[in-house]
C-alpha cells in the first residue's frame, strides 16, 4: 500500500471521489513540504561543509550549530528589493525563475523512494516511461535559464544563457547514452525498462559495478547539468558576473539558487537509483526510503567536495571534454552494456 492509497482510506468516509481527491491535495502538500525541507538541508549542509572547509566563522558560529546564518541569509534574500530591468521582456523575464523551479519539483516527483515502515510505498507517480518524463522535466530548467538570459537585455546574461546552452548539449548526449545502456541492460530481463522501479529492482549487482564507465559518465553530466563549480561558466563571476540571472534580485533570484541546489539533491537521487540500487538493502520493504536517502546524502557530500576543491574550466576545454573524452567513452561503456546484455539472454 502507498501513501496515497492511505490517505484515501483516511479520507473515505467523504465518499469515494471526494476522498481520492482530498487524498492527492494532501499528498501534494506533503511531497512540496519535503521538496523545500530538502533544499533547506541541502544549503545548511553545504554552508557548514564550506564552513568547515574554507575556515568560515560565520556557519559555525552563528545561532547553536550555526542555525542562524541560514535564517539571517533567509531574511537578507527575501528582504531585498526586486529590481527589474528598464528593458526586459516582461512576461519571459518573470516566467523564466518559475520554469526552472517547476521543472525541479516535477524531477522530484518521477522518481521512486521505497517504503517506509508502516507507511508503505512513498512514491508519487507511477508509469511506465517514467525515465523519459523525468528527462523530459529536467530539460524543462534549462529553458528557463536561456530565457532569463535573453529576457534580461543584458550582454552578460545572455552570454551566460549561451554558454549554458554549450554545456547542455556538450553534456546531455554522453549522458544520454549513459541511461540508454542501463535500460539495454534491463531489456533483457524486464518489459518496462524505461521505468526507475524497474532498473531498480533488476540491480542484485549494482549497475554502478557492472558499469563503472556509465556511472562516471553519468555524474560527470549531472555536476554539469548542475552547473557548479568546476562546471560553472554560465555564472562565472570573474568574467560574465552572474551570467544569466545576473539583472535578478530578491526572491526571483533565490529561486534560481534554490534551483541549483535541488539540481544537486535531484541528481545524487537519480545516480543511487540507476547505479548504486537506490532503496534495495536489507529489509527493504521497512526501510527502503532510508537506503535511497542515505545513498542519496553519500553522493551530495562528494558533490559539495568536488564544488569546493576543483579550479574552473576554460570554455573551450569544457566543451572539448564533453565531445572529445565523454561521448567516447559513453560509446564504450554502451558497447559493454551489449556484450552484457547478450551474455544474459544466452
């Protein structure tokens, strides 16, 4: 039984169509509820990592475990004027901050968690193509950040907008590739490979061992599709100040940095499920959701380490990464995927 099947029950005493809707409002507000406690994890998290890292006093210091430089940091967002650009494309330019946070929420909302306890199954959605929608969600943040580049009618920002449009497609087909050759993998023994639960439940060996290639392909591509550091040209404050969200301020502003930080906590999910077994482990069906958030916290920290401790690339050696080292090596791994895939169907 999942959550919303106990919600409804919870609720069935409205009737049935009243309870079944009653049942996915509720669902709803309580997946928006984890979506931005997450996100106010995933910044305190890094700020005391970086904190710690990069000698930082105010994290540690301020508010018991330094609690309040994240409330002080809050209130300084939400307090600052919005100021709009003179010759912004109005409708472009006030849409682009919501399209890139729609796009994360709708990521979040794809991928399976496990069970949990008594509460059983707490995924959202179920399909069977659920591996195409949530790339087809993620796509959508990118559309965003071009947007608000050009919307701005700022040099900088549009050049920031253009180089992220570099970096997606420098780095969205190894990836690509990546996933294709776990759902070949999974084809041989399962008829809907195009699903998470599904790769997650053909991983007995984690895939992440069978394919070492794909998996380092696969996290190189989401710290690009990130965007953070060494991969964050398209807000390079040295060269194009904050790239595309440069003409944002207040509240717009923090809903692109939200989005940044969720892109982190969304990718290290995904990779735990197609390549590190997401919720399987001992017991599975109490605590499968512990499994994936563990994995999920493991892959974040090593993300915040790689964001801290790796110099920027120049533009032309990031796109030559990504076409000349990446694509070749996601052909490989693909060609490794058939010659499995083929010794399990024989």
């Amino acid at each position: 039984m999942n959550i919303l099947l106990r919600l409804q029950l919870f609720f069935q005493i409205t009737g049935h169509y009243a309870s079944y809707f009653l049942a996915y409002i509720f669902e709803t507000i309580f997946f928006l509820i984890f979506v931005f406690v997450s996100l106010i994890a995933m910044i305190y998290l890094f700020r005391k990592y970086m904190a710690r890292l990069q000698l930082r006093y105010g994290p540690n210091r301020v508010g018991k475990f330094g609690s309040l430089q994240l409330i002080a940091d809050a209130i300084k967002l939400v307090g600052k004027e919005s100021i709009l650009p003179k010759l912004r494309d109005d409708f472009a330019y006030k849409t682009a901050p919501y399209i890139v946070f729609i796009g994360l929420v709708v990521g979040f909302i794809l991928i399976p968690y496990g069970d949990f306890y008594w509460i059983g199954s707490l995924t959202i959605t179920h399909s069977d193509v659920s591996l195409i929608l949530f790339f087809g969600a993620i796509a959508m943040m990118p559309i965003g950040e071009i947007l608000a580049g050009i919307s701005s009618h700022n040099k900088y920002a549009l050049l920031g907008a253009m180089r992220g449009v570099a970096k997606d497609v420098s780095f969205e087909v190894p990836m690509m590739l990546s996933a294709i050759a776990l759902v070949m993998m999974d084809s041989a023994v399962n008829k809907t490979p195009l699903e998470f639960s599904s790769l997650v439940s053909t991983q007995f060996i984690p895939f992440g061992i069978l394919q070492p290639l794909g998996l380092f392909v696969f996290m190189v591509a989401m710290i690009a599709r990130s965007s953070y550091t060494p991969f964050d040209l398209s807000e390079s404050d040295s060269e194009i100040v904050s790239g595309y969200s440069t003409e944002y301020s207040g509240m717009r502003f923090g809903l692109f940095y939200m989005g940044m930080f969720g892109s982190i906590f969304l990718g290290s999910l995904v990779i735990s499920l197609l390549y590190l077994g997401g919720y399987n482990g001992p017991y599975s069906s109490y605590a499968g959701f512990i499994y994936l958030l563990i994995k999920g916290l493991i892959m974040v920290l090593i993300s915040f380490l790689i964001w801290l401790s790796m110099p920027r690339i120049r533009i032309d050696r990031f796109v030559n990464f990504g076409w000349k080292i990446l694509l070749p090596i996601a052909i490989i791994n693909l060609i490794w995927a058939g010659f499995l895939t083929l010794g399990v169907i024989s």
